[in-house]
C-alpha cells in the first residue's frame, strides 16, 4: 500500500482521508468588459491534515478563514486548485479525489457524504421526506421498490423518526428534526466518511446536544469518520477527538482537543479561545480582541 | 397604585417595570398565547438578559415594548411602565398607535439591535443617511448638523474612514460593520433603554466579543440600561447584571445573574444550563476521573 508520505497529526494508524498541500484560489477579476485577473483570493492555502478511521476532526476558524471551502474542495463538491485528497475505499484502495474525473468520481462518492448547516434550505420543499431519504440510492442505483421503502424506512428509524413521516414535506418539521433528516439522508448511503458543515449551528443549545448525541452514537454504531466544520468552539470541544484551527485559508494548528483548549500554541488560537462568552460570571472574556487581532496581523509572519 | 414611595427617590425606580404583559396570536387555529404574565423590571444603567430557546416569547416580549406586535398578534393585557427622565412616566401598552408619544419612544427613548443587522438596515439608502434619519426624526437639527453628529457616532462605534463611510451601502459592509452601523443608529438619539435582540448570534466570536464590548462601552457612556434578548448563557454572564429565564411564554426564574447561574433554582434553568457544551464537557470530564481514581481506590 503507498500511503501518502509525510504525516500531518497524531494519526498512526492507515489514514481514511489524507488532505495534502489542498489549495482553492479565486481569481479577482477587474471590473469592464475586458476583464482580467487582478489579483488572486487564497480561500484555501496550502492545508494538510490526516483523518484516521472512526476519528472525529474538528475544523474550527471565522467566517472567511476556509473551512467550509475546505471541506467543499475534500468532497469535490468544488475543484481544488492544487493538492491531493487521498480517500480510502471500503475495498483499501486509496483514490486521490482531487483529480478524479468526474465519471469515476460518482460511484466513490456514495462513501464520503454532507450534513449542511441549514436544515431549512437544504431539504427540498416540494419532496416528501421519503423522497429525500431515499433520493440518493435512486441516484446512485442502489435500491428500488420495496427494497428501497424499507431502507428509508429503517433509517428514519435510525434517526428517530416515525415511519409515518416519510409521506410529510420538511416544512412540517421544526429544525431539529428536519436536521435528523439531512442526517438520515447522509447515513443511508453506509458511508465512511461524512463532513458536517455547521451542522448544530442553526440550532438551539437543548437541541444541539441531542443533534451531537446522535451523531456520537451513529459514530460507534457505524464506525463513522467525521471532519466536523464549526465555528463554536464549545460545540467542537466535547464533540471532536483532535482540532485544526484554520485563520486565512490556513491551518494554524492543529492539534488533539484536549491540547488544543489546555495548552494552545499559536497566538491566534489564543486570542479566539479568549474571545469565547464563558457562562461563569467570574470567568471574564476577553472584549479587546479587535486591537489583538490587529497587533497579530502586524507582527511579522515567521 | 401610586408612582412611588414617599421618601424613595425617582432616579432610584427602574427604569422600566412590566407587569403581567399578555400577548397572544389569534390564528384562524384558535389563540396562541405567546407571553403570558411577564414581569419584570429593568433599573437604571443595568443591564438585564432576557433568556430563553426559540419560541420561548423572549422576543415577543421585546417587540411588545416598543409596540412591534403586528396582527394576528395583540398586547391583551398587562402594563409597561417607562419611567423617562425625558418625557416623565409612560405606560408604553396605553399608547395610541397613532400618538406622537409612541414615536417619541421608538427610537428615541427606547431603541432597538436586532439580530440580523441586514433587516434594519435598507438596501437603498446609504448608511449614513439611514443613521442622519434617525436623528432629523428625533433632535432638532439640520442637515449638516446630522451628518456631522452621524460621522460622530460612526467612529465611536469604531468604523474607520467614516467619512467615506457614510456614503457606503448596507451591502458594501462586512457583517460586523453592518452590526456597528446598527449600533450607531440605535445609539444616536441617547436612549434611555436600548433592546439589543441577539445582537451576536449571526457573528463570529471575535466580532462578538469586539460588538459586545462596544455595548458595554456605550453603555457607560451613555448611562442607558439595555436588555438583552439572548439564548447564549456565555454571553449572559459576560453582560448581564440580571437575568430573566423564560420558558413558554413564562418568566420561570429571574434574579441576580450569579446567584441564576451559579445556583439555578428552576428544573428548567438547570436543564437548560446542563445542555451547555462546556458543562457536559466538565461533566465527562469529572466521570472519567471518577472512572479512573476507581481502580486506584481498589489497589490502595
């Protein structure tokens, strides 16, 4: 097996995923009509990270800093401009999914599945959840009839749905549940790896901790892989075995949770952990991270 | 009931009493009772949370206050009492819909941030001309005089070039500005109470902790008491003096905010506070410890 070399983290054993040098950039282009690029926007910049089996990988930063680019550019939901994305198949062989075309990319992307963040725009309005559930093994041809019925069946099941739900429209559910409906639809397909995109931001603290509840267990039940994009760093440190930070398309640090929150390296992880509203009165946050930030910028790169 | 106690003086009072507030929805479904039997005070120069989830009545009862409830939505009871050192007492839910007083209280006693700083915000106005409005409305001066006091006010909510600024549209600002251009227009006229209806959530905890500081800021500044529309425990405790804990339509617990979060008395508020990333995170934390200290326990 040639594993990619070099490793990012503390993965010691086969890495499911294998994020290498993954850059997505955007041209800038000038205003008229003879438009030309001007200037180029490193949404994404050179990033690299392993995730091992049934790991649980946090990608927190701001708005802006790349983290939901990244996990588009690692589904190919979008083209990567440079890099590798080595995916591990339930078979062992290993797929660079960066430059897949697009043809051999469709059977492969049954194993690797999105849970998006809002569970209002991201359902269909018009199909019944049934539908929706079962939408993807229609596409990929994996199950029609009645075998297809009972597959949906089982997974809102799964989820915590009735069956009877299956035959109402998403906008009779409130957000929660309409969130375990994007997860169904993400877990019918068995995959192995399933990117969660802010997937407890829309919702309420109650709420959110039964959303991570389930995901938890689905984890050990169907020995998930999550690359887990949050921007509560709350959420990410009861939820995620190791964190990347990410700031400007890059990752500052990346490291296991526990560290991440105790010892923190880089400065700026620092200043975003300080930032964060403790619910101890006596804990007081950090309100100057503006003037931080600013100092941070201006201080010479190594 | 008489205004005050003979020897309590005025400026001691708070600020804003509601008592027993009753609104409901009448949907073709029936009556939805959305808040019922809110009371609670604000004093001057404090600030007070407001907190509950989505659905909880903690923004109706925001909107009640500076009489935003449309139809089928109706105040149907209860009274909210604006002691204004500027205009003297008003019970804000006697107003007419129509009376000069009720604008006097929107926007310039009482005013308002709102979550999504794109839906106070027009689209087609500049965001200079927006905040000058808002002073043309409730001061007596001109043109100029606005633009200079709206330039003013943009920088001491840290927006830099504000002049150049001024001309700018919503859509040319970046979410934390737009947020401080809110803060601007809500702040200009110096009102007494300002509603700030989860002024964070839709920004980074950075710009969060950048927006909350500006509001503790001006708040000193201006001496004005905010209540604060939240179901962020973190930010409670970071601005709150006191909190009210809602819960369908009901204030379930209300008191000092260390003494509510520190020792919750109400199932609802220990519920609520136990469903805190950071607390269950404690919570395993201390029953593996537990988990691990057993064994040792046995060898020793």
């Amino acid at each position: 097996m040639n594993a990619p070399n070099g490793h990012v983290g503390a993965v010691t054993v086969q890495p499911l995923l294998s994020v290498r040098g993954l850059c997505k950039h955007f041209p800038v282009m000038s205003r008229g009509f003879c438009s030309k690029v001007v200037a180029v926007v490193k949404a994404v910049d050179d990033v690299s990270f392993d995730l091992a089996p049934s790991e649980t990988l946090g990608l927190v930063g701001e708005s802006g800093s790349g983290k939901t680019t990244t996990a588009r550019c690692v589904l190919r939901a979008i083209d990567p401009s440079a890099g590798e994305v080595f995916f591990r198949l339930p078979d062992g062989r290993m797929v660079d999914l960066a430059t897949l075309p697009a043809r051999e990319l469709k059977p492969i992307r049954q194993h690797a599945q999105m849970v998006f963040q809002d569970p209002y725009s991201s359902l269909n309005p018009r199909m019944t959840v049934g539908d929706i559930v079962g939408e993807p093994l229609v596409i990929h041809g994996l199950a029609r009839g009645e075998e297809l019925e009972v597959r949906v069946a089982e997974v809102l099941a799964r989820v915590g749905l009735k069956p009877e739900h299956r035959l109402r429209y998403p906008h009779a559910f409130s957000g929660w549940q309409r969130q375990r409906i994007g997860i169904a639809r993400a877990l019918i397909m068995k995959p192995s790896l399933i990117v969660c995109d802010e997937a407890t931001s829309a919702l309420d603290v109650s709420v959110q901790a039964q959303v991570l509840d389930l995901l938890k267990e689905l984890q050990r039940e169907f020995r998930l892989t999550y690359l887990f994009v949050a921007h509560n760093l709350d959420v990410v440190r009861n939820f995620c075995d190791r964190v990347a930070v990410m700031r400007k398309g890059r990752i500052v640090e990346l490291a296991p949770t526990t560290q991440i929150f105790a010892a923190p390296q880089h400065a700026y992880t620092k200043i975003l952990l300080s930032a964060v509203p403790s619910p101890d009165p006596d804990v007081r946050m950090n309100f100057n991270v503006g003037e931080e930030l600013a100092k941070l910028d201006a201080a010479p790169q190594p | 009931m008489s205004d005050a106690d003979p020897g309590t003086d005025p400026a001691h009072l708070p600020l804003l009493e509601v008592e027993n507030l009753e609104v409901s929805f009448f949907t073709p479904d029936g009556v939805v009772p959305a808040v019922q039997g809110v009371t609670f005070s604000i004093a001057r120069g404090r600030t007070l949370a407001l907190v509950g989830e989505s659905g909880s009545g903690k923004s109706v009862t925001s909107y009640s206050i500076l009489r935003l409830i449309q139809p089928p939505g109706r105040i149907v009871g209860g009274r909210m009492l604006l002691r204004s050192a500027r205009a003297g007492d008003i019970d804000i839910a006697q107003l007419g819909e129509e009376s000069e007083m009720l604008y006097k209280v929107r926007g310039g006693l009482v005013s308002m941030i709102f979550q999504e700083p794109m839906t106070a915000l027009s689209p087609v106005h500049t965001v200079g001309s927006q905040i000058a409005e808002a002073i043309l409305i409730h001061q007596k001066l001109n043109p100029t005089q606005a633009r200079g006091l709206t330039i003013e006010m943009l920088k001491k909510v840290g927006i830099a070039n504000a002049e150049q600024r001024y001309d700018h549209y919503p859509h040319e600002l970046s979410g934390g500005m737009r947020q401080r251009v809110v803060i601007a227009m809500a702040l200009v006229c110096k009102p007494e109470l300002l509603i700030a209806d989860e002024p964070t959530t839709a920004l980074d905890v950075t710009i969060q902790a950048q927006i909350l500081g500006l509001i503790k800021t001006l708040q000193r500044e201006l001496g004005c008491s905010v209540l604060l529309i939240t179901h962020d425990f973190g930010v409670v405790a970071q601005m709150a003096d006191d909190v009210a804990v809602m819960y369908r339509g009901q204030i379930v617990e209300r008191g000092d905010v260390r003494a509510v979060l520190k020792n919750p008395q109400h199932a609802y508020t220990r519920a609520l506070l136990d469903a805190l990333p950071s607390r269950r995170h404690a919570a395993l934390q201390s029953a593996r410890a537990a988990a691990e200290l057993a064994p040792a326990e046995v060898k020793s």
